[in-house]
C-alpha cells in the first residue's frame, strides 16, 4: 500500500532564516505531488504541484520554492521566511494520469509551521 | 474555472441526529466531486468520491453524497452522527482531464453528546 511522510510535524523558525520541508512518498511510482498550506479558516491553498522530476508549476507567486529531485520526493524551501508563512503544510499524492484517472489526493500528516 | 461553496464553516448535531452538509459547485465541464475528513493536527483523508455512474456514493465512516447535476450540489449526510465524526469536512471539485483540485474552505462540524 502506498504512504506519504512529511517532516518534521512541527517546526518554530525566526524571521528571515531559510526552510526546507520534506515529502516522500512510498508504494507508487510517478505520482502527481501537491504542497498545500492551510490557515485558519482559509481552506487549503494549492502551491506547488509536480507531474515530474524537476517538472514544478507554481500557483501563487510568493518567497516559497519547491522541488522534486527523485520521483517520489518533494522539498518546499524558502530562502528568508515571513511572518505571512506561518501555517500549516500539507503534502498530498495522486495517482499517475491516465484513462479513468480521477485525480483524488493522499495526504501526509503535515507541518505545523510558526514563523516568530 | 471550477470553484466550491460550503454553506456553513460550523454545524452543530446532537450524537445520533442526522448530518448534513451542504457543498455546490460550479465548473465548465463535467466535474469529479470528492469529501475529505480532517481531524485536528492531521491531514485531510479522503471520504468518498463521484466520478461517473450511480449518483448516490458511499463512503468510509457510514457517510455517503449524492451528486444533482441540476442542482450543481453535492451534500455530504450520515444518518446519525456520532461523536468521533466531529472533525472539518472539505468539499472538493476537480474537473475531468484536469490535474489540480479546488477545495471548498470546510466544515467544521460539532457532535453534541
């Protein structure tokens, strides 16, 4: 069976120091890969997604990164965080494209995410 | 462009009363329609999911949705609530052929012992 991970759960970071969080996924190959944050009565915000190695479209333009270095491996960084990036971050995983692909998504556990 | 409404960000039942929660969506082609349960601290799991065929689905947890393509609805019921189903529901459209997925904002619901 497939599993996601995501780490580490929770994470308290300074203004303007750097961040990477980490995404892997097991029991399939060539997944779809998500990065999502979530605030508080905010729904769940799409911001990156990967159909491939290095393939990574960005949805909301921001001081957030992401990148898939093995196809199943996602790593959201930034290089200076904000107050605005606290929250919560989610990594999600839908099966690989295809004829009767319905796109639903796994998700990880999350990160709790406090930028101080 | 697809998008979600969830009526209600907070539903209160009684343990054993009926659960309804409300989701409309509207796209420009033939959706697929999906609930997701969220606990505190979790990630989101899915509950059920619509893609074609018999209108009526059932999910994990004794939940089920009916998609009304006249009404571009999608409500989440169970017939009684019972208190481990206290968690935030998200509805959620993604429509065919295309890769990403709109969340609704959630519901949270509350089960009243």
């Amino acid at each position: 069976s497939q599993t996601i991970h995501q780490w580490p759960a929770t994470l308290v970071q300074p203004v303007g120091s750097p961040l990477s969080l980490e995404c892997t996924v097991e029991g399939t190959s060539n997944p779809n890969l998500y990065w999502y944050r979530q605030a508080a009565g905010r729904g769940l915000q799409l911001l990156f997604y990967s159909v491939g190695i290095g393939q990574i479209s960005s949805e909301v333009p921001q001081n957030l990164s992401a990148s898939r270095p093995q196809d199943r491996q996602f790593i959201l960084s930034s290089k200076k965080l904000l107050l605005s990036d606290s929250g919560f971050y989610l990594c999600a995983w839908s099966p690989l494209a295809g004829l009767a692909a319905s796109y639903e998504q796994y998700f990880g556990p999350g990160t709790r995410l406090t930028v101080t | 462009a697809q998008s979600v409404t969830q009526l209600g960000s907070h539903v209160s039942v009684s343990e054993g009363a009926l659960v309804l929660l409300r989701c409309n969506y509207s796209s420009s082609v033939p959706p697929y329609l999906f609930w997701y349960v969220q606990y505190p601290n979790q990630g989101l799991q899915l509950l059920l999911k619509y893609t074609t065929g018999a209108t009526l689905v059932k999910g994990i947890n004794g939940f089920e949705a009916e998609f009304k393509k006249s009404e571009t609805s999608f409500h989440l019921t169970k017939p009684s609530a019972h208190m481990s189903d206290a968690a935030e529901y998200f509805c959620a459209v993604s429509p065919r052929g295309y890769q990403k997925v709109t969340f609704g904002i959630g519901t949270k619901l509350q089960v009243i012992p």
